[in-house]
C-alpha cells in the first residue's frame, strides 16, 4: 500500500509539472496566456490548446521563415529607396525584425478545422509588469510590436500585423 501512495504522488508531480510548464513563464522572454473566450478578436469559433515542446520547436521554425520572408521584402523596399532617394538615411532597425529583441505571449487554441493554431504577441517594451498573465496591446510603437499567427498543422504563418508609427 505504501508503495502504491509513493508512486501515485510522483505521478501527480509530473502531471503537475507538465501542466505548470505549459501555462507559466518558459523563460524571461516567452509566456503562454491560457485562451479564453473574451479574445474573440483573437479567434472565433476556438477551444483552448496545450503547447507541447514539439510545439514549441515548430512554432520557432515557421516564426523564423515568417520573419526571414517579411524582412526580405522590407530589404527590397530599403535598397529601391536608397536608388530612389539617395539621401535618405533609411535606418533598417526601424523595419527590420530581430526576434531575439522581443519578449513573446503564446495563445493556443484548436481551431474549428481541429488544427492547433497560436497567436503570438512580441513587444520590445510591455510597460506592464503582469505581461505574463495578461495580453499587452498597443495601437503604435512600430516594430517594436507585432502580432501574428501560427497554424501548427499547416506550418503557415499568417496575420503578420507590424505596428504603424505615431
């Protein structure tokens, strides 16, 4: 009997474990915020999802072709402009993205397809010291923020939104 109580408690230690992992700070710059139904603007029609560290992996890999792909188009821009208007100082860090300049907030959910599907909110500056509970917003800024979506089944990016400057 004794055995049978020691063993359920390391079971319920790492059910603890992993739960508290998916929904807690992964490190200083990434935070996965549980989904709840007042983000409809975020989705509609979703049920909440639990992140797996597969997931995560994949969500990195498409983030990086995502961001690779749009500061590519904005390097096109930069070198038309600097023939266009050579005395223009185009400063690339004003456009360019570098995602290791960002902290993060994770939104998964399963979409109405049955694919899982994370928004994902990068800041530079939150402002706010509860940025791992709840979701920071901001109407400009730039660069510094922006927002997009991952399908996970897909491996497609989608939604890339930069913020305009005031």
């Amino acid at each position: 009997m004794l055995l049978t109580l020691c063993t359920a408690c390391d079971v319920r230690n790492e059910v603890k474990k992993s739960i508290s992992v998916e929904y807690s700070t992964l490190d200083s710059t990434i935070a996965v915020i549980p989904y709840d139904t007042a983000y409809y603007w975020i989705f509609k029609d979703a049920e909440a999802a639990h992140l797996t560290k597969d997931d995560f992996e994949n969500i990195e890999l498409v983030l990086n072709g995502c961001i690779k792909k749009y500061n590519s188009k904005y390097d096109s821009v930069a070198n038309r402009l600097k023939i266009d208007y050579p005395w223009y100082k185009l400063k690339k860090e004003k456009y360019f993205i570098e995602l290791k300049n960002y902290k993060r907030q994770y939104v998964a959910v399963t979409n109405s397809n049955g694919q899982k599907v994370v928004w994902a909110n990068f800041f530079c500056h939150s402002f706010h010291d509860n940025w791992r509970e709840s979701i920071v917003m901001f109407s400009d800024g730039g660069n510094c923020y922006f927002k997009l979506k991952i399908n996970l089944a897909t491996k497609e990016c989608y939604e890339l939104r930069v913020n305009g400057e005031a």
